[in-house]
C-alpha cells in the first residue's frame, strides 16, 4: 500500500472523483480528525457537506427500487440462483440513459399505478374483513340493523369456545328467566349466541355475560341480514378484483422499461456515492484536499490521473507502526483461498498474507477426506458449470473457483484411494453382472490399511505446523530479531526432529543428541524476558508447550476420519441397494438408493471437509504465526447492483 496525498483546484474536484471511481484503485480516508477542536487544519479548510445531494440520491434509488420491485413481483419474474450483474459497455450505458427526463416520468407513472392498486388492495382488505366478520351470522335472518322491539333487546356475538353455553344459560335465566338464548354454531375459536331480553332485564343479561368474555357483535350502520350484505361484500370485491387485474396488466406493460430502470437505478448509486465520498474532502474556497490509500501496482494510474488534472500530489509508503487497509493480491492459483482467509479475519497491516502459504495444503486435505474420485467429479464440473454460466463475483466467484480445484483435489485423491461413488463398480458387477471387478487404487485402500494412511496424515500435519513456525520465524527476522526467530522457532525445530527421528528409529544418536539440545536450549532461553525465577519458570513452562504440538499433530488424524467415514457411508449406501438383487425390482431400488444415499453423503462430507480443513487452518496453522486484524481496503469504485460498466481500459 502507498499513502496517498492530493491538493487540487476545485474546478476539477468533481472530475477527478468521477475518474478516480471509475479506476476504483483509491481508498478515500476520512479527514473528521482534521476537523476537531484540537486541530490546525480547522482554522484553514472546511468539510465539503453534500447531505441534501445524498437524501436527493437516495429517495429516488427507493423510488426505483420499488418499482423494480414491483416489476419482478408482477410479471412473475424468477430471481436467477447467482444474481450477477449485466457487462455493458460505458457507451451503452450512457445511451440507455440519454433521455433521463423520459425515465423519471416512467418511473412516476408506474409509481401513481402502484399508488392506485395500494389503495384498491387496502379496500379489498377493509371488505374482505367485513365479508369474514359477518360469516359466523350468515343464517341469521334478522335484519342487521334490528336492536329490538318496545320492550325488548337483541343482543347477538360470541364467547371463547372453551366456555360453556349451559353454565352461561344457567347464569342468565337465574336472575331473568324471561331471556331467550340460541346458539348459531362455532368455530374453532369462538361460539356465536342470538339474546332476546326483556329491556328491564338488560343489566342483569349484560352482568352475566361479561364474566363470560362476552363479545358484542356491532354491525355499525349496515342494513339488511347478514347473508345480504355478505352478497354486497362479494360484489365488491368481484369489482375490486377486476379494477386491480386492470392496473397489474397496465404494470406488467412497464415490463419492456425494466432493464433500462435498471440502469437508471445504478446511475442514481453512482451519484449518490460521489457526493458522499465528497464529504470525506476538506476545501478552501479555490482548493481541495484529500488523504486515501491504494496499491502500489496502481500508483502509476493514478498519478497519470492526478497529473492530467494539474493537482498537486504525494505518494509514500506506511511508516513502520502506521495502520492501513489491507488488500489480498495473490496469484490466479491461490488467490480463490482468498475466501478461507476473509471468512476467519484479514491480516495486520503489518503481518503477512497467509493464503500463498496454506492454499495447497487446504486443498489436499479437502481432497483427502472427502475422497471420492466420483464426488469429485460431480463437484468439479457443478462449479465449472456456475463460473461459465452465471459469472458470480467477489466472495462467490472465488468459493467456486476454490470448490473447483477442491473438486480436483478430491479426484486425485480418489484415485490414489481407489473411491468412485464408493465400491459402486464392485457392487454393479457382482450384483447385476455376477461379475468381479474393482477398480484398484493407484497407492492403497485406506479401508483396508488406515494406520497407513494415519501415518500419512500425522506427516502431512507435522510439514503443515513447520511451515507455520517457519513463517513465525520468518516474522522476527523481517522485525529485526532473528535471536527470537532461532530461541522460539529453531530450538523447536531441533527437539522436534530429533523426536521423530528418535521415535522412528531413523538416526538415533542425532536424533537423542538433538532432542537433547533442543530441550536445553528451550529450557533455557524460554523465560528469558523474564526476571529472577521467572527465568527458570519461564523456560519450564515453554517446554510444556511440547504437549500442544502433540495435541496439533494427533488432529490431523481427522483426515483419515473423514476420510474413512466418506467411503464407508458409500459402501453402505451400495450394499443397501443391492439387497433386492438383480432384476427390475432389483435395479428399481439401487437407483433410488444411489440417489439418496450418495446425494446425502457428498453434501454432509463435502461440508465437513470444508469445515475441517479450516479448521486445521485457522487453529493449527494460524495459531503458529497469524496476526489478524486488518481493515480491508474498500476503494472508492462503481458499486452497482445490476449493471457492470465495462470501459476499454479495463478490458
């Protein structure tokens, strides 16, 4: 990264932010501490506001975006698995949106059709409400608007269905045995009563049913029974109905302008983001300034820009203890294990980029425990098939360039074990065949010699965690402290391998002699920041750490697991296929078997593969040497959501 400083005249300030977006290689710092009470700088310059521009910007990005919306949901339109954005060309762009006073008013058309279809659509509620309300009273023959006769009452509604119609009867006719009560059926929640009362009675009647949760019925100023007013309700929704089919057809007609909302949507992005990096500059009446970060491979891009614009310029490199963005530039090979390393936390702008230096190991221990030449084939061409197709970008597009060469790791491997969708070709042969065939594993069976393929695993765990300590060391040497790098990784190094040497009976003097040495010297020297007995201390409790290298290499044994359990459940599902036998009813069952079973376990081990081989990464690798922390470097680009400007120089 280069520290970047840039003075310029403020008639080109709006020029020079549109062209530095379209390079979209800067970061644009904040310059707020600039501004505080403490500061020089206040007395000098001024925060450049454009808030009213951004409000602007942002309630016609909602505008669009509903209609979009709208659009979609209307004419039925299926969102895409991968949304992606459209690759247009810069001159494309600007066409479509040439006559920008056309697509506001198409815009405000669709949004006055909208406007009507909510309001029909809130009338269709308030009378579907209704119709619902009066269904429960749809055999009363009582005209709605009858409250009762010259010394009666009519008291119609309902009480919770858990109550009792008897002990309610009883209640009533206790005290005003004159009282008529008839039930008008139930639902599932409430029960519906018709209360003829004399008007003396009517307190008493009121009383009992409040102390059953009595709900009063009120039609408000509806005439007629319920059944006629349920067929006015049904009429009046008939015709709403219909006024709301016309307007939806009038709207699936806007269908023709959706790309070019499209554009429209992510020119107002363009634009709102433009004045809102502008309140990230400070200015004086005739001058800007403004302080950002970008990669030393753009420098010369940049200053070719700032220089067309006559500003007056600075590029320098952090200093030693200076914080700033980070950005992962890694080669086409590596650069898609990217996604591991952000899915855990981007490195100290001050430490090192671990992807290179895992990015091989990831994609073997993957390979390894999902283990399956044929699941890896599967997962190869799906992602292939999704790169070519739909194009995903970011994070997306370097998952499935890293699934892919997952996906080729796990054929390799599948080979080396003998794995295609288990011993399926075995089972066919025998089951259907009477034949015996296998196919053989270029190296070995693990199922049939797994310490063989734990031993591999320990030693492929062991060359993984060097190479951590060895970045350790890498680390403290590059800070000035190459003593650190050989009392806390050298020393290590020695034990280390003298252990193995002496446990494999392999040179075993050197190996005794350097076990011995290693020990020693970290016994020694791993207290050596400390004072007094804390030296000894110290020293004791860094060579106690030999513990969690054992624990750290005894968890590479999960490749075998996996491993084993992958072509294990692949053996189980062809053995439970081939129980009916050959025949039709036999080849019926296998294939519904086939399906199930190995879809079932190419996604849960290819899950736990994934899973587990970061897991190796983030605590056995990482913990060696990784030091997180970064902010990611976010430049100031043209971040759109439909649409991808393509300029030549960027092809």
């Amino acid at each position: 990264m280069k520290k970047l400083s840039v003075v310029g005249h403020a008639s080109v300030r709006r020029e020079l932010m549109l062209r530095l977006m379209e390079l979209g290689v800067v970061e644009i710092a904040s310059q707020e501490d600039k501004l505080s009470a403490e500061s020089q700088w206040k007395e000098l310059v001024k925060g450049v506001s454009r808030e009213g521009d951004v409000v602007r910007f942002e309630n016609w990005i909602g505008r669009v975006k509903q209609v979009l919306d709208a659009i979609e949901k209307h004419c039925e339109i299926k969102s895409p698995m991968l949304k992606t954005r459209k690759q247009v060309s810069i001159g494309r762009f600007e066409e479509v949106l040439q006559d920008r006073n056309a697509v506001e008013q198409k815009v405000y058309d669709l949004l006055s059709h909208l406007g009507n279809l909510s309001k029909l659509q809130a009338s269709h509620n308030k009378v579907e409400t209704t119709r619902l309300s009066l269904l429960p009273w749809k055999d009363l023959d009582i005209p709605l608007e009858t409250r009762g006769t010259g010394s009666t009452d009519l008291i119609i509604g309902a009480i919770p269905v858990l109550a009792s119609q008897q002990d309610l009867a009883a209640s009533i006719m206790e005290k005003a045995e004159r009282t008529l009560m008839q039930s008008l059926g139930q639902d599932a929640e409430q029960q519906y009563l018709l209360l003829i009362c004399l008007k003396e009675d009517r307190a008493i009647v009121d009383d009992a049913l409040k102390s059953f949760s009595f709900n009063r019925f009120q039609p408000g100023d509806m005439e007629g029974t319920a059944e006629e007013n349920i067929r006015q309700c049904e009429e009046q929704l008939k015709q709403l109905e219909e006024k709301k089919h016309l307007i939806i057809e009038t709207i699936r007609r806007f269908k023709e302008y959706q790309e070019q909302f499209q554009f429209f949507h992510d020119d107002l992005i363009l634009h709102r983001n433009l004045a809102l990096i502008k309140s990230r500059l400070l200015a004086t009446r005739e001058t800007f300034f403004m302080e950002g970060w970008l990669p030393r491979a753009a420098a010369e891009k940049v200053e070719a820009v700032l220089a067309e614009k006559e500003c007056y310029w600075e590029m320098r490199d952090p200093e030693k203890d200076e914080a700033h963005p980070v950005l992962l530039m890694n080669n086409p090979l590596s650069s898609p294990f990217e996604a591991i390393t952000r899915l855990y936390a981007l490195p100290d702008s001050r430490a090192i980029d671990a992807t290179p230096f895992f990015a091989l190991s990831y994609a073997i221990f993957f390979g390894m425990m999902l283990s399956d030449a044929a699941y890896g084939l599967i997962l190869t061409v799906a992602t292939f098939v999704i790169l070519k197709k739909f194009k995903p970008e970011g994070m997306t597009e370097k998952m499935m360039k890293m699934f892919f060469y997952c996906g080729i790791s796990t054929i390799f491997w599948g080979l080396m074990f003998g794995g295609f969708f288990g011993d399926l070709v075995t089972v066919v042969a025998k089951t259907f065949f009477d034949a015996d065939v296998a196919i053989k594993p270029l190296w070995f069976n693990p199922m049939e010699d797994p310490m063989k393929l734990l031993m591999f695993s320990l030693l492929l765990g062991g060359i993984h965690l060097f190479v951590g300590m060895g970045l350790h060391a890498y680390m403290a040497i590059r800070d000035g402290r190459p003593l650190d790098a050989f009392f806390d990784t050298g020393l290590w190094y020695i034990l280390l391998i003298g252990l193995v040497l002496l446990i494999a009976g392999v040179a075993s003097p050197i190996g005794q002699w350097m076990s011995i040495a290693g020990a020693a010297g970290i016994l020694l020297t791993g207290g050596r920041h400390n004072k007094g007995l804390g030296k000894l201390v110290g020293g004791l409790g860094s060579l106690y750490g030999i513990t969690g290298y054992l624990s750290d290499v005894l968890s590479y044994s999960r490749l075998l697991a996996l491993g084993l359990a992958t072509g294990v459940i692949a053996s189980v599902v062809n053995t439970l296929g081939s129980l009916a036998g050959g025949g039709i009813t036999g080849l019926i069952l296998f294939i519904i078997a086939f399906t199930i079973g190995h879809s079932y376990n190419i996604a849960i081990n290819a899950l736990g593969s994934f899973v587990h081989s970061c897991r190796l990464q983030y605590v056995e690798f990482f913990g060696k040497f990784y030091a997180s922390g970064g902010e990611s470097f976010e430049p100031f680009h043209e971040n759109t959501k439909y649409i991808q400007i393509i300029r030549e120089e960027n092809r």
